[in-house]
C-alpha cells in the first residue's frame, strides 16, 4: 500500500515553543502521532517528514509523485516564496492537500499570498492541528475517487 506523504517545512519542528499564541501548544510529534492512529482507522500509511530546506520538500514532492498516494504539505514560510514548490506539486499527480495551522489571511499581508494553493486540490488554514487531520479525512475521500 502506498503513503500519504505529510510533508512539513521550516520552523514546524519548533512546534510546542513556538509563538504559542499563533500555533497552538502541539508539537509535531503529537501531530504526526495522531495522524498515525487515524491512518490506521482509515487504512491509510502515513509518511511524516519535515525539512528546514526547500530543496528537501522540492525533492520529497517528486518522490510522492512517483510512489505516493496523495501529499499533504505545509510548507511553513515557502508557501509565499516558492515557485519551486509550486511547480513541483503541479507536476506530480496525486492528490494535494495545503494546510496551515493559522489563518494566513488575517495576519500579515505577506502571508495573504500562496505560491502553493494553485496547484493543489484544496487547502485548509486557521484550525491548528485539527487541520490536519481533516485533510487526511479529505486525502481518503479524494483518494477513493482518483481510483474509481
Ligand atoms: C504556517 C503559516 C506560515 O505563514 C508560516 O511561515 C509558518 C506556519 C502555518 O501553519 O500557519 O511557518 O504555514
């Protein structure tokens, strides 16, 4: 069975300690332990990286594109700087999902822009940790229907 790839960018590994107020007090180990627990309910593998380097998620898409089952991808602050990024996910052909655990819409006006959102299939911003797995909920659903 092939992975939903869950790919993380820079700074998401400070999760827990960092600007708390904006991210929520979860840690990247918590997220991944319970995208594991509802991989398993929904028969889904889950593969959890996270890179402090563009070129590591660049490669990591790629990789998903060729044997991966769908990629959710928060890609930290190269969601507004990175055309790599973007033309990576464009270029691969399983399901994608963006998620942010803040509302990148009501914070800074550098934040407002997403490299990212076009090029994949849905995106979900502001509900903390939550939003990931409902993108995993979403990925099963998208999944099901990539292969009817
Ligand atoms: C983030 C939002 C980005 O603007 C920021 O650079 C991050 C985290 C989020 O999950 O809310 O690193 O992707």
């Amino acid at each position: 069975m092939s992975a939903v790839f869950v790919l993380n960018g820079p700074n998401l590994n400070l999760l827990g300690t960092r600007e708390t107020a904006i991210y929520g007090t979860a840690t990247l180990a918590d997220i991944e332990a319970a995208l594991r627990a509802q991989g398993e309910r929904l028969q889904l593998l889950i593969d959890f990286r996270q890179s402090n380097h563009e070129g590591d998620l660049v490669d990591w898409v790629q990789e998903a594109g060729g044997k991966g089952a769908g990629i959710i991808i928060n890609p930290g602050a190269y969601t507004h700087t990175s055309i790599a990024l973007h033309d990576a996910l464009k270029a691969v052909r399983p399901p994608k999902i963006e998620v942010h655990l803040s509302n990148i819409h009501a914070r800074e006006s550098f934040r407002r822009t997403s490299h990212v959102s076009a090029a994949v299939d849905g995106v979900i911003v502001g509900l903390g940790a939550e939003g990931y797995g409902l993108a995993l909920d979403a990925m099963r659903r998208l999944i099901d229907k990539v292969r009817r």
